[in-house]
C-alpha cells in the first residue's frame, strides 16, 4: 500500500538509492561511495558554475602523467573527488586521470571498492563555458589481490593497480555528471540507467529519467572529423558512407562534437547516434582512456540497450594493462556501433 502522491512529493537521488538497497540491489557501503559521489559533483557543479567569477579558468601550471596541461579545475575536481572518497570511509583504492598512480585510501585500505574517475572531463571547454562533466567506475576488491602490504609501499602500489586494472564487464557501478544547462547524474548500478538532475534551490538531486534507453538507431554521429586524414581507410569509409545523402534517402546523417565526452555520450544516449574517437595514425588507440572513459561510458551504454566497442572488440571485454591505458571507442545507438563494426571488422 503506497502513500497518495501530493505535488510535493519528490523522489531523489539520497532515496533511489535507499530503495535499492532495501531491494538487496545494492549495499549499504557500495550506497555510501555512490552518495560521497553525488557530493563532489554538487561540489564541482558550483565550483564550474562560478569559474569565471573566482579565479577558476585557466592552467595550473603542471602537467599530468599523461603530458596534458591541467587545468585549475582539473586540480580542484581532483582534490575534491579524493575528500569526498576518503570521507565516505568505504573506498579502498582510487586511479584518476589527474593521479599518476592509484592510490590507496589511508584509513580504510582493505576490503572496500575501489573507484576510477576522471573528475572533470573535457575540461579545455572550461574557459568558454561550455559543457563538461565527470566519469566515474566502481569495482569491488580482487579476492586474488588483497591489498595487505602495508609496510612496504612499493608492493602495495602494485596490489592498489591490480585492484584497478579489472574489465569494464566486472564494473557494479558506473556513471557520470554532466555539468551544463543543468547538472544532470546518470548512473547505473546494472539494473537499467537513470537520471537525476539537480535542483539548485534544495541541492538535491531529483528523478528525472527512469530506466533511459537508448533508440536503436540514430542519425546523428559525433567524432571529431579534424582527424579524418589519420584515420585508418576502414573508418574512412565509413565517415564518406554516412554522408552520402542518397545512400540515406536524401537526408544524411547530421555531426554534433562539443569535445566534452561527458555531453557528446549524454546526448547520443537521449537522442540515439554514435560517438566515435577512432585510433588514428599519430595515436594508435586514439585518445581516450579505458578505465575511467571508455568502460564506464560503455556499462551505462550497455544498460541503456546500446553498445560500446573498440572498433574490433567489446570495450567492456578489454583486460585493461595499464592504469591509463587509451583505447579507441565508439559508442551509442546498438544498430549505428554494429554498422561501424561492419567496416572496421573487416
Ligand atoms: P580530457 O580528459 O583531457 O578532457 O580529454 C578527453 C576529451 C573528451 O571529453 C573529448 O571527447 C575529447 O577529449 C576531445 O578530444 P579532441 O579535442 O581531440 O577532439
Ligand atoms: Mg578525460
């Protein structure tokens, strides 16, 4: 017997999530991590909402592992990820794209999830305002991999990267924030994906996608044809056969690329499409990393009834060998990643 509903009835984020666990879905301590998440997305939501105003826009002044510019937000999001984990008392180990090496939690180094993130993707939008977001994975601990060597750091390092380097198939949660118009929390946590958005008067974040799928099929694609000469002829052909307006009954397909993974993934799972960050001759698995983009990115695809592929192989298939590991991806709309495959699988 449920309640009548009244117009004041809200259905948030901080609830969802007690149902679910009341469900047996998922625990009290996996509720916890996923809360201290929701939290530094509120926290970096405000702090790129007020970028320009506090000194915010612009380059730190360091590069990080991977020989990229970070950005003073890349810096901040990344601290502010850490503290809300730490806090949450229930994550073991931490890989981000800002940190060189995972990292084990201080406190709380055995028997909790670990969780890969990019704190703020797309983060050269910053300075124009445009749309950036955060990506985030959770896995459990490995059984095979305690982490245990607490008096040597050297080995410790390693247990804390095995612990990391898991497939994307073994993810029990996976999603991200989209920071733009509105600050929108997509998660899944392997029973469908949903939506919230934020409700900047009450700071909460409210239901406003149930169980999103995906359309089939989309004609929208989104990749960033700059690259077109270095790509390899398979995803050449395939870039010529989308535009090819009789092909399509006269109406070809239409391009979309913000450069912000976080929107170009959140649109294409709304409105059906593809996005595409091939290899290229310069970077042979592209740009993207598979930990903390392309395997969470490619559960949420997945969930929704869509799909996420390197071009040869399923992403979440892929046994990751190095914390930032690049793979290339494409990703959207189940029959638009077949019909790429259908070239690049040749
Ligand atoms: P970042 O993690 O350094 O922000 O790079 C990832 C971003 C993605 O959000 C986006 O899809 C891609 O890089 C854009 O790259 P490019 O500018 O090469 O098109
Ligand atoms: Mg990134």
């Amino acid at each position: 017997t449920s309640r009548p509903k009244n117009d004041y009835e809200l259905f948030t984020l901080t609830t969802w999530l007690l149902r679910e666990e009341q469900k047996g879905t998922i625990d009290g301590e996996l509720a916890t991590v996923i809360a201290s998440i929701t939290l530094a997305c509120k926290q970096i939501a405000s702090l790129v909402n007020r970028a320009g105003i506090s000194n915010l826009t612009g380059v730190a002044g360091a590069q990080n592992v991977q020989g990229e510019d970070q950005k003073k937000l890349d810096v901040v999001s990344n601290d502010v990820f850490k503290n809300c984990l730490a806090s949450s008392g229930r994550t073991g180990v931490i890989a981000s794209e800002e940190e060189d090496l995972p990292i084990a939690v201080e406190e709380t180094y055995s028997g909790n999830y670990i969780v890969v993130f990019d704190p703020l993707d797309g983060s050269s939008n910053i300075d124009a305002g445009i749309s950036v977001g955060s990506i985030f994975g959770i896995y459990e601990p490995s059984e095979e991999c305690p982490i245990d060597a607490m008096d040597d750091p050297q080995k410790m390092m390693e247990q804390c990267v095995v612990n990391v380097c898991q497939p994307g198939k073994d993810l029990v949660c996976a999603g991200y924030c989209l920071y733009s118009c509105s600050t929108i929390f997509v998660l899944t946590i392997g029973q469908g994906v949903y939506g919230f958005t934020l409700d900047p008067l009450i700071g909460e974040f409210v239901l406003t996608h149930r169980n999103i799928q995906i359309p089939e099929k989309g004609k929208i694609y989104s990749f960033n044809e700059g690259n077109y000469g270095l790509w390899d002829p398979a995803v050449r052909s395939y870039m010529d056969s989308l535009k090819d307006a009789e092909a399509w009954g006269g109406k070809p397909y239409s391009a979309r690329y913000i450069g912000s993974l976080v929107g170009d993934f959140h649109r294409t799972l709304l409105y059906g499409g593809i996005y595409g960050y091939p290899g290229d001759a310069k970077n042979k698995n592209g740009k993207l990393r598979l930990l903390y983009e392309c395997a969470p990115m490619s559960f949420l695809a997945e969930q929704a009834g869509g799909l996420g592929s390197t071009g040869t192989q399923r992403v979440l298939d892929v046994m990751p060998e190095a914390v930032h590991q690049r793979v290339p991806l494409f990703i959207g709309s189940k029959k638009e990643v077949e019909y790429l495959e259908s070239f690049t699988k040749k």
